[in-house]
C-alpha cells in the first residue's frame, strides 16, 4: 500500500511538472487512499498517516506551506471514510463511492481556498477546472468499484 | 473492532494536531522555504523526463498551433527590444547596453499568500544571477531579484508592499516613486499636483544602480489615484502578464555575469 501510495503521488507530482501552468492536477494520491480506506481491509489508522506523509510531501514540493496539504488530506480520509461508513451495506453503491470520492477531494479544494484565499480569477478558474478533472476520476474510481464487484465488502468501522 | 476505532480514532487525532501545529508554526518561515527549496533540488532528477516532455510539448505548441503569429510577435518584440535598448544606450552613457544581456527563467513556485509579493525561478548564480538585479516580464519591470542560490533564486515584485523604484515620467521628465498595493495594482506617488503627467504617459526606470539602470521600461500612467498635500498619486498600468506569468527575463548588466 505504501509503495502504491508512493507511486500515486510521484504520478501526481509528475503530471504536475509536465503540466505546470496549464493546469492544476487533482490529488490522485489523496483519491487513491481514500478509494483504499473505504474499499479494503487496510488499517485506517496507516491510511491516516500516509494520507498525512503524502500532504505534506506534497506541501514541501509545491504549496510551500507545512501542514496545508498534510492536514487537509488527513481531513478529508477521515471524513469520506466516516460517510462512507454511516451508508448500511446495501446502500455502498458505486454511485454512493463516487459521491464520497469526489466529497473527499472537494473538502481538499474548500480547505486550500479557506486558508490561501482567491489570489486571482486566473487561478479561481484553474481550481474549478480541477475540480471537473476530479469529478472524471471519481467516476472511474466509481466504474473501478463496480467492476471489481466490491459492493458490499467494504470493512465496517 | 471497536478497539480498531479507537486507535484509528487516536491516530486520527494525533495527525490533525500536528496538522494544525505545522500550519500554523511553518507559514512564511526561513526553514519552511528551505526545505521546499531542498525538496525541489532533490526531486529535480526523478522529475527530468516531465521536464523534458514538457519541455517539447512547449516546443511543439509554439510550433504547430500558434508558430506563425508568435513568430511575428517574436519579431516585433526583438525590434523593440534593439530599440529599448538604444534609446537606453543613448541616455546613459555610463550603462553599458550593448555588454549587457537578458537571461529568460521559468517560475517555480509562487505560493499563493504571496501572490503580488514574490516567487522563485529556475535561475541562480551558477547562471551569473546577482541579488538586485531587474526581472522583467513582457519587457516590462516585474520585480527585483533579492535572494540567490546556487540555481534559484527569489524575486521581490512591484507589486509587493515591500518595493519601491525610484521612476520617470518620460514625457514630462517628472521623477516619483513606482509601489505596489500588495494586491496587484501599481501606484506612481509623488508626482507634484501641478505637473503635466497625463494619462497614457510612458514610465520608467530611474537610475538606481548598475544593477537597475535608468530607462527600463515600468508602464504607463493611468487615472489620478488620489490628491494630498500637493502631490498625486497615479494609477500604473504595467503591461506586463502579471497574473499569468510563467517566465521572467533577469536583466544582467556588464560584468554581472560569473
């Protein structure tokens, strides 16, 4: 799991070189853990720390801010890992999946915007965009869900 | 399972504090850029083949999708430049323009809180970059270099609350300070209230140094911002991409370079 996550996030961290300035790249990593957490018996609690250690990477390479990223993506595994939780088994579709991915990587965007404000509308638009390539990989991880036919064995908190 | 929860529950809490501890304690901090500084050295091996594709899909684009407007521009750009670069010739005699030459650096990191304050480029002192040399954007003055490594540096911009150029009206000769607001607007003050600088008017570099010569091209003037005590202050229209800036030229005079 460690190594994935660690491959997810250099894939991030690459896509981000290649794309620097063009747009920003939705947090594969942070989607990538929160998709594992909900949808495999690894322990939440090494899945908050590598949500954690890949936020902060993340804000060591890029935000320039400690803790920014680190602490947003601990938020928002716990929280997609908590809703996904509270839905009865039956209800763990791969449509419910989708919503919480996306949730997971929105709660990201919300905190970035509440700490580091709207410097531009350049940048404003960038986010939104963002934000629309997150609601792509949400379906995927959705469709992934699906065909893996994991509904329902999803580890129960 | 419960016990599960629990220490999930522990662990979750212990992240989040430490967390918010780095948040709030590493903001703005000399070993917070530092280590974003190192993290970029280190990275910048693994990450050469994105810089290389990009690299030629930059190439690319240029090429096929905008190739022959760019191409023009490039050229009217390069005229102007001479031209710039003649005229200033021509009214500093002790600037030796012909020696000095222009070093283009890509922006790495411009983090958002200091948006209008400053960023880092790709460029350092291994590339003859000295702190206070000029950063222009678009021919015009962006900032100032103010901090150099090896092969980064920082840059202070105009816009910042931090900076201030001492300027020239051209038209009229009238001299005044060129600072920025820190929210991305530009302000010429201390122009005296019955001067003739108008809107439109051309503005520029007063000498400073070596490093910033006379002449370098800052903007043009906008609206009367405000009036006080028999001075103006005018609004600064730079043409320079401010917001969607992804290079920068350094300004490196005579016997600047290593």
């Amino acid at each position: 799991m460690i190594i994935n996550s660690l491959l997810m996030w250099f894939l991030q961290d690459l896509l981000q070189v290649f794309l620097r300035g063009w747009m920003l790249i939705p947090d594969f990593m942070l989607m990538f853990v929160c998709y594992k957490s909900i949808t495999s018996n690894y322990g939440l609690s090494r899945m908050i720390w590598i949500a954690f250690v890949g936020g902060l990477c993340w804000d060591l390479r890029w935000a320039g801010i400690l803790g920014l990223n680190a602490l947003a993506y601990t938020v928002a595994l716990i929280l997609s890992f908590w809703f996904w939780n509270l839905m009865p088994k039956s209800g763990r579709t791969p449509v419910i999946l989708t919503a919480v991915m996306l949730m997971g990587h929105l709660t990201v965007t919300v905190f970035r915007l509440i700490i580091l404000g709207v410097p531009s509308h350049y940048l404003l638009y960038q986010v939104v965009l963002q934000q629309s390539y997150a609601v792509v990989l949400s379906i995927i991880f959705g469709f992934v869900f699906y065909k893996r036919g994991e509904k329902g064995n999803a580890p129960q908190a | 399972m419960f016990r599960q929860l629990n220490f999930a529950i522990v662990h979750g809490t212990i992240a989040l504090l430490l967390g918010v501890t780095l948040l709030l304690s590493s903001a703005n901090t000399n070993l917070t850029q530092r280590l974003s500084d190192f993290s970029e050295r280190a990275l910048r091996l693994p990450e050469f083949p994105a810089f290389t594709a990009r690299r030629i899909v930059a190439k690319a684009v240029f090429w096929f999708d905008q190739g022959l407007n760019l191409k023009e521009e490039l050229e009217v750009l390069r005229d102007e430049n001479v031209k710039l670069k003649v005229l200033l010739a021509a009214r500093q005699g002790d600037v030796k323009l012909g020696e000095s030459d222009m070093l283009t650096a890509e922006i790495t990191l411009r983090r958002p809180e200091d948006w209008w304050e400053k960023f880092r480029i790709n460029k350092g002192s291994k590339e003859g970059i000295r702190p206070g040399f000029a950063v222009l954007n678009n021919g015009f003055l962006v900032g100032r270099v103010y901090k150099v490594s090896a092969h980064q540096a920082w840059v202070r911009l105009l816009t910042g609350l931090e900076m201030m150029v001492p300027a020239v009206v051209s038209e009229t000769r009238d001299l005044g300070v060129v600072a920025g607001d820190g929210k991305g607007s530009l302000r010429l003050l201390y122009i005296p209230s019955e001067s003739p600088v108008a809107s439109g008017m051309n503005i520029e570099t007063a000498l400073v140094n070596e490093y910033l010569p006379a002449g370098l091209p800052i903007g043009t003037v906008g609206g009367v911002l405000e009036e006080k005590d028999g001075y103006s202050v005018f609004v600064v229209k730079s043409k320079a991409q401010l917001s969607r800036m992804y290079q920068v030229q350094i300004y490196i005079p005579s016997g600047g370079e290593k």
